[in-house]
C-alpha cells in the first residue's frame, strides 16, 4: 500500500475535522443510551487482521455484511491496527485508512455500529508476536537486559500468553507507558487521526486505546503484577495521555478502556482495577466504557480433551465463582467510576463442547447483567455457533430495563422494563429467522404495550405503550414482552 507524507495527512484531516457524526449515545446509570433516550444493547464480533494488509477482507463483502445483520448482529469490535496505520514513522498509509472507510460505510448501511480496537497481543514482532506497535517504534525502545525469550530458554511448547513474562516483553509495555522515544506521543497522534477521520460516521460508537493491556516491567517492579498496582502506576497515567489526543478532535464518541485482564475479578486497591476515575476524568463519565473480557481461567491452564464436556470441578470454578465474579466486579467498578461496561471478548470456541457449554454461560449472563457483547472466534463458517449468537435480544429499550432472558433449550424470551412515556422511538426486539423460521413465535405482551412486526425489516418487532400510559406520563408502569415458538 501506499503511504503518504505528514504535509498531505494535514490537509486531509483538515477537510473532514468539522464534520458531524459518530453514533448519537451516552452512558446514564451504567446503560448506553440513544439520542431518544433508550438503552442499546449491543451483540457483535471481533474482526481483527493480526498482519498485512492489516484490514478483514470478510467485511468488504456485502453479502457477507448483510448476513451479520440479518443474523441480529449489530455491533463490530474492528481492528484498527497501528502498523497498517503508520508503516513508518509519521507516514501515514491513506490507502488503509480509506479501506477501512469503506468497512464502515458498508457497516453503517447495515445498521451496524463499529468500535475501533487498537489490538495487540505480546506488543511487538520483536516479542514473539506481530506489530501491534510498529516494528519501528519499538526498535527505538532501549534494548532491554537479557535477550528474548529471557527468562525462558526456549519459546518451543509454550503458550502464547506465557511470553508476556519475557523480559523483552514486559520492557516493550513499560517503554510505552513510560514515552521512552515518544511513544505515548506518537500513539496520541494515531488515535487523533484515527478520530478526526472517522467521527463523521454514524456508527462509530467508539475507540478502545489499547487491547489486553500488560502490567508493564514486572522484573523492575515486582508490585505492578498486583493489577491495582499497575492499573494507578501504568494504566490509569498512559490513558489520561491518550484521551487527552482523542478528546482534542473528538469530545463526544465513547473511549473504551481496559484494565489488565486479571484486573476484573476482584475489586480493592491492589487486586482490583486500580482505576481511580474514567479516562479524562468524572467530567466523562457519561462517555466512558469500561472495556472487559472473559476466558475462563482454569480452561486455558488445562484445557479439556477435544470433544468432552467440562469436567464438573471446571464448571463449578468457571460457572459457579469465576464468570460471576468478573460480572460483580465489574458493577462495583462502574459504581465506583461511572460509566459503562461492555464484555468486548468472550468465547473464542472451536466448536467442542466445552467450549459452546462456556459460550452458552457467557451468553445468558449477559443477558442476567444486561451487557453488550463481542464474540470472539469463526463465525462465517460454522453453524453451530451462527445459531447460538443469532438470539433473541432487545437492541432498544424504551425505559429502565429490569430483565432480559433468552432460554436457548426452550426458545422463549422475556423482556420487563419500566416504560417511560416520555420517549418517542419505540423498544426493538430482534427475532432470528433462523430459529423462528417463517415467523414461527407468539407475542404475547402485558396491557400496557402494543407491538408490531418493522416495517423496514421483518426481523424486528417494535413494542411501544398504549395511548393510556402515553397520556399517564407515568413512569412506574412496568411492560412485559414475551416471546414462545409456535413450531
């Protein structure tokens, strides 16, 4: 691809720095809300190209993109990655940026909203990885004591993750939160034209600074391996830094922003997050989302043998006091800071049952915690998995939800929230074609509401109050929507 010069990257950000745009939403009380005042859940996917050309091929594809609409996906985690962005210091490579336009324009057309995710795993090329950073910028770090893999002898056998503990590493993290060769700077500027170029969109819901963030040198500091440690020392300056860069073109469209993923499972000063507020300070609160994962911790260590369910330890551990655990934490943090939370990876399946039996966990917990979602894994191509994420979900409340259950093994769906008259768009509920074929459901909804298939797309039912509690104005009536199959 072709890169272009500082000079041109000027007058290109300058043409497009005062267009409108980006999704019209906010955080209140913990819940993303529209610009009609209702709460949005999202059900998306990660697309992330982990090398050249940098960008999904998949989501070029119109067909492929109507798919994922038509299946009731309506939000995408999109690698934004900085290699593709800047191959080379201060050159900006155009032609990326304007495949990426064209990602989300076709998103957009779609009705799907898009989050920019600046990903990386293990940082660099140099650590064993690919460019998460570019291979220049960290070629400028001061080369660390020991040569990579050190402390390891070897990587043969290793998992990936397990070299986040090299040396070179954990140096490359510290060398970035640091600004050791201007790194946060040169970061900064990525995500300022990464904002500047594509806040004029409607579906951009958001930028995530960074991906799975590591704690930083550890072998230096041995305390920042506490994630409150590292989220105060670390984390918490690094993403005041790069808000700041976003805030200066783009003051509006959510930034999402992650603690170390360990960091999610408990709360306090040195177990928890160690965040003290939301990035740029309480001021944004309301566009602030606090970005979360979800890989059960003793399947990753031991996986189970392919093509056996977990053994029931394993699920107690998993179902019973880790999944719980982050999801609570995750309230007391929100309660804590403000804003919003978001479960932007979870699943990873390779279709053995394990794994779809903690796929089928995560997916009714989040309904339990009404929490947006992003799967990760193949999609396209596997079936199974097609049919358990194109599930039954309000994508619009008009009101305070109150909850939100779909039972896979039975169909059914239920939906209460306090109606607020107030609000003029109706509640959206997505009803997959692929479970109900030829419409194959019962609605049945309390007296307070009424319903009707979209016109505009027949996946959708539109629920809304009846002209009595339109004309009540008053805000502690209580709808109910169910949903059963009829075949």
């Amino acid at each position: 691809m072709k890169s272009f010069d500082m000079v041109l990257l000027i007058v290109f950000s300058f043409l497009i720095i005062y267009c409108d745009g980006s999704a019209n939403v906010h955080v209140s009380d913990s819940l993303i809300v529209d610009d009609a005042g209702r709460v949005r859940i999202y059900h998306g996917l990660n697309f992330v190209m982990k090398g050249f050309p940098w960008y999904p091929s998949e989501l070029l594809d119109p067909i492929k993109v109507a798919n994922l609409s038509q299946w009731g996906i309506n939000f995408i985690r999109l690698g934004m990655m900085w290699s593709g962005v800047e191959p080379e210091p201060q050159k900006y490579n155009v032609t990326y940026l304007n495949i990426m336009k064209q990602i989300v324009e076709l998103l957009e057309s779609n009705q799907i909203f898009v989050l920019f995710d600046m990903h990386q795993d293990l940082l660099s090329s140099r650590t064993g990885s690919y460019d998460g950073i570019p291979a220049w910028l960290y070629d400028r770090f001061p080369p660390p004591d020991h040569p990579y893999p050190w402390p390891l002898k070897s990587t043969t056998g290793v998992s990936w993750f397990e070299l986040y503990i090299t040396e070179a590493c954990s140096h490359g993290f510290q060398c970035l939160y640091d600004n050791t060769a201007g790194a946060i700077d040169s970061m900064g500027s990525f995500w300022r034209l990464v904002a500047t170029t594509y806040k004029q969109y409607s579906n951009v819901l958001g930028y995530e600074i960074i991906n799975e963030p590591w704690a930083g040198n550890y072998l230096v500091n041995p305390t920042i391996l506490l994630p409150g440690i590292a989220g105060a020392k670390n984390l918490q300056p690094f993403y005041e830094k790069i808000a700041k860069s976003i805030r200066s073109v783009d003051n509006d469209t959510l930034i999402f922003y992650e603690p170390v993923t360990w960091g999610v499972r408990l709360n306090g000063k040195y177990f928890g997050s160690g965040f003290t507020h939301v990035p740029g300070g309480d001021d944004y609160r309301n566009r602030s989302v606090l970005s979360y994962h979800y890989y059960c911790i003793i399947l990753s260590l031991v996986p189970v043998p392919d093509n056996s369910t977990i053994p029931v330890f394993d699920r107690v551990l998993c179902d019973d006091v880790e999944g719980p655990a982050i999801f609570r934490s995750v309230e007391v943090d929100l309660a804590q800071l403000g804003g919003s939370a978001f479960l932007t990876e979870f699943g990873g399946c390779d279709g053995s049952p394990a794994c779809d039996e903690q796929l089928d966990w995560g997916l009714d917990a989040a309904d339990e915690y009404l929490q947006s979602w992003a799967y990760w894994g193949n999609y396209f191509d596997h079936v199974p998995t097609i049919k358990r994420l194109s599930r039954v979900y309000a994508r619009a409340i008009a009101g305070k939800p109150l909850a939100m259950q779909y039972i896979a093994s039975q169909r059914q769906f239920y939906l209460s929230y306090y109606i607020d008259p107030t609000i003029k768009q109706p509640t959206e509920i997505y009803i997959s074609p692929i479970l109900y074929p030829q419409q194959s459901y019962d609605i049945t909804v309390n007296k307070a509401l009424k319903w009707k298939i979209d016109s505009t797309n027949t996946n959708i039912i539109l629920v809304e109050p009846n002209e009595q509690v339109v004309k009540s104005k008053n805000q502690a009536v209580i709808g109910v929507v169910e949903i059963r199959p009829t075949m």
